[in-house]
C-alpha cells in the first residue's frame, strides 16, 4: 500500500486542539502519495491563513489509519 496523506484544516474551537468548529465547512485539500507533497500542499494552505489563529491545517498519515500494525513496526 502506498503512505497516503489527507491534508485539511479548518476553524477550531480552541487553537491547542484539533476539535472543528464545523465538519461541514472542513477544508479537503487532497490525499497525497508521499508525506513531501503532502508537506508542501499543507504549506500552502497553512500560509494561506497564517493570521487566523482559529485555523489549523493537518497532515493526516491514512496509511497508519487503514493498517495501524504497519506503524509500530
């Protein structure tokens, strides 16, 4: 299986966690074949809304999601 990453943001309730004020207005930038272009598109949202500190962007390793026993090895 390839190491697919998502990376998404959007407005949370508290900007030291990750709990979204709305999952409807949830940012999908895409899912990635690699953690750098994952990287790099989580960049570019991130920038995007650096002055908003409500906003947080995430990358979201889907590979450890969909065969966790892969990552502890």
């Amino acid at each position: 299986m390839s190491k697919m990453h998502l990376v998404m943001g959007g407005r949370v309730t508290d900007p030291q966690t990750l709990e979204f004020q709305d999952l409807d207005k949830v940012d999908l930038v895409g899912v990635f074949p690699d953690y750098a272009s994952a990287e790099k598109a989580w960049r570019g949202a991130a920038q995007r809304t650096v002055d908003d500190a409500e906003m947080r962007y995430v990358i979201v390793h889907l590979h450890r999601l969909l065969e966790p026993e892969l990552s502890a090895a």
